[in-house]
C-alpha cells in the first residue's frame, strides 16, 4: 500500500483483532494429535521380518497401480517382483557390522490399499502410490483417496502437504515437476500416535519404531548426521539406509529413540524447511 | 530490535510450537506480528489483505513447526519470507478472479529498486538480525529466492544449526517429559 501503516492505538487494534483471529483458527488448521497407547505391533513385525527377509533377496522394482486391492485382500504370493540387474539386493556391510544378512527395502511387493496408507509400503523408490521420479501432478492426484490436500497452510508451490485424520501428514516434494522427495509424519516426535496407520517399509519399519529395531532390520544403516545436535543433546538424529535408487531416512524424535519422520528421497537429509 | 534473548527464544519457540503449544502461538504473534504487519502493509494492496497476509503467516507457522528446520537463529527471515509468498499467492487468485489470463508479469519479482521499497518499514528490525539472517533477507526478499536457496547459497546445512537450539530443545524435552510423568 502507498499509505503509512498504522501507528499507536491504531496499530495495536490492528494487532488485537488478528491475534484474537489466530488463536481462534489454530485448533481448525491443526488439531492437537491424539495420544495413543504405545503399542507396537509385535505380530505383524515378526511377520514382516519373515516377509522381508525373503524379500531382501530381491530387488527394488515397480508395482503398478492396477495392484491395488481392497483392504481385506489377502496379500497375492505372486507379486513379487524378479530380482533386477541394475539393483543390488543388499548393501555391503561395513566389516563392523553384524554377520546379518542385510534386509533391505523393497518396493511395494505386497498389495495395498489406495484409500489406507496403513497398507502401504515404503521403498527407495514408492511411498504407496507415489512414486519418486515420476510426475509430480500425476502421482500426487493419487492421494486424494486416502488424504485431504491442505492448500492454503503452505505457499511453497513445489510441495504438498496432505492430511488424514488418525494418520500422520504426508509431504510430497516437486523438483522440474517430478516427485523428488515424500516425507512421512511431522507430528510431534514423541508421539508414539498412527504408528499402525502409517506407511512402513516391507520390513515394518516406519513411525513409531525404535533405532534398536531399525538396526536389527538393517544392520547397514547408518548415521547421516542430525538437526540441532547429536540426540544426546536434544537434537534429531538421521539414521538411513540407502541403495542405488535413494535414500530411506528415519529422523528420530526427540526421546533419542523412536522415528518420527521418514524421509524417502535420492539425499538422505530432508528439507530445512518445506514452505519458504 | 531483536535482542540477543530473544534470538535465542526462537529456537525454543519453534519446538513448543512444534509440540503443539497454543501459548506459544500467542508468543509468536506478540514477538513478530508487528515486524510482518509492516513488511505486508509494504506488499499488500489494501488492509483487508495485510490481515489475511499476517494471519496466515502467523498460521503457517503453527501449522509447520514440527517441519521446520532453522539454519540460523531467528525465526523473523523464515515469516518475512513466508508472508512474501502468500502475498504472491494472494496476486494470483486475485487476478484469477480479475480475469481468465494471467498477466504476463505476475510471476516476475519485483525489480531492485521494489523490493528494497518493500522493506522500507521493516529496515530497523532487518538490521538488527545477525549477519546470516540479515543475508537470508537480503537474498529472498531482495533477490527473489525461496529460503532454501537462501540456505544452500549461505552454506548453511541442517547440521549447522547452533548450538543454541540445541541446547533449547535439550531444556524443553526435560521439561516435556516431566509433565509426561
């Protein structure tokens, strides 16, 4: 505007009645997350790690769309992808680790549901239906079943946030208009909140899971910094495991224990921030 | 003026924003409202926008906390800049509704010589920030870039945040996990 701002009283009433407005609308934009018992789905892990077990041995590849099943469909033994030249099936561990058998991420072997991302898998290359590298507009419009697409919150126009009631929130980011990176949950961090209504990766890993368990699913993964400081001192620590195809990324909370966003993209640190 | 506490109640402020404390919100509003009210009056084209620019500004932040990731100390660069892009969000749906084609300059930013002006009631606060933040304000909101690039161009990673909000968020989890108990 051409004219001055407001000085005095004029500026603090200018001041009052959009402070008054915030607060009001804060609960509507982002209602406070619900706290759940922490409950980590001990049978399903310990099928998971069966499954990916198996699964390590192959490699990443894609699943089409026309997999999707309903929610009650059992899992199809013949999706499984043939192992792909161009992939290893497992990183090379470095002589510290483990004489484990590395187990690593595959892509979306097993069926899911496009409206529950409970059922969906995280790959190096998928986050469900998302697939890194593709078009962004195109993969993004395969959200709307299961999320709301929240366009106002962030004026970044090369990202997305999406929201579910009872999940976490989902962030596609757009580089020259193909998918370059989804982060998955960005709730407080010591919420142990939709661990279960969560993408997990084939092994089970995802929100809610504790870097004891990470380490035990892939003894490969390794430590790629942190934000704020090591976790000891209150920072975030970035624990990831990678393959030809990217990078997985699960960022502690603040208890130093448990993820609380999962970062899947070709750099293995997430955004400093998503909306500037 | 920005003094030297307060920078260092950004960080802190981020994470009980991040933790979902409305208080906080309200701390945040108090502490920035009037900066961004007067870099919006700067950019906006009547009062009834300068509201909408700062509220949702103000709710950006709420809404993004736990997202983001400061490289410096202060907040205030991240909001100025946040305020500018739905500013140029608020032009494009206005002229949205003002015609069916866009003019052709819409997405151009504004010349040197407009920007600067932009800033002309916000300068003080500006040049009371540290220098990386002086330098993150200069490079968005003169020169046009997204604060990611701002960062990238600076040299400031993820891992280069202070010690400082690593020592806040030290404090604040304590105190989060003693209510927990």
């Amino acid at each position: 505007m051409n004219t001055e701002p407001p000085l005095g009283d004029d500026f603090q009433r200018l001041l009052v009645g959009m402070k008054r407005s915030v607060l009001d609308r804060a609960d509507d934009v982002r209602p406070r997350p619900v706290r759940h018992r922490h409950v980590w789905p001990v049978v399903g892990l310990v099928a998971l790690l069966a499954v990916g077990s198996v699964s390590g041995a192959y490699a990443v590849g894609l699943v089409p769309h026309d997999l999707f099943l309903a929610p009650t469909a059992a899992p199809s033994p013949t999706v499984s992808e043939p192992p792909s030249p161009s992939t290893p099936a497992a990183e090379t561990p470095p002589a510290s680790s483990p004489a484990t058998r590395s187990v690593t991420p595959t892509s979306t072997a097993k069926p899911f549901s496009i409206d529950d991302p409970g059922t969906w898998t995280t790959s190096f290359r998928e986050v469900g239906p998302i697939a890194l590298g593709a078009p962004y507009v195109g993969e993004i419009d395969d959200l709307t079943s299961a999320y709301t697409r929240d366009n106002e919150s962030c004026p970044n126009p090369n990202v997305s946030f999406w929201h579910r009631t009872g999940s976490v929130e989902l962030v596609v980011e757009n580089t020259d208009g193909v998918v370059s990176g989804v982060s998955i949950g960005l709730v407080s961090p010591t919420d142990p909140s939709y661990r279960t209504t969560a993408p997990t990766t084939a092994e089970g890993a995802g929100i809610g899971s504790t870097l004891a368990q990470l380490k035990t699913l892939y003894p490969d993964i390794e430590n790629t910094g942190n934000y704020g400081g090591s976790g000891a001192d209150g920072g975030f620590e970035y624990w990831s495991i990678h393959s030809a195809d990217g990078y997985i990324t699960f960022v502690l909370g603040a208890d130093n224990s448990h993820v609380g966003q999962v970062w899947v993209a070709a750099t293995p640190q997430p955004p400093s921030e998503f909306c500037g | 003026m920005t003094d030297p506490e307060d920078r260092d109640d950004d960080a802190r402020l981020l994470v009980r924003l991040a933790l979902g404390d409305k208080a906080a919100l309200a701390v945040a509003f108090d502490r920035f409202a009037p900066t961004v009210t007067r870099y919006a009056w700067a950019i906006a084209p009547s009062r009834m926008d300068v509201e909408e620019l700062v509220q949702d500004t103000l709710l950006t932040l709420w809404q993004k906390a736990a997202a983001i990731e400061l490289p410096t100390e202060s907040l205030l660069p991240w909001l100025l800049v946040v305020c500018r892009n739905h500013a140029r969000n608020l032009r494009r749906r206005q002229a949205r509704a003002e015609s069916d084609s866009l003019p052709d300059d819409l997405e151009a930013p504004p010349a040197a010589e407009e920007a600067r002006e932009h800033l002309r009631w916000v300068r003080a606060e500006i040049d009371a920030l540290p220098t990386l933040d002086r330098r993150i304000c200069e490079l968005c909101l003169l020169e046009g870039r997204s604060y990611s690039e701002a960062a990238t161009i600076l040299g400031l990673s993820v891992g280069a945040v202070t010690k400082r909000v690593s020592r806040s968020r030290t404090r604040l989890k304590k105190a989060v996990m003693h209510d927990e108990h």
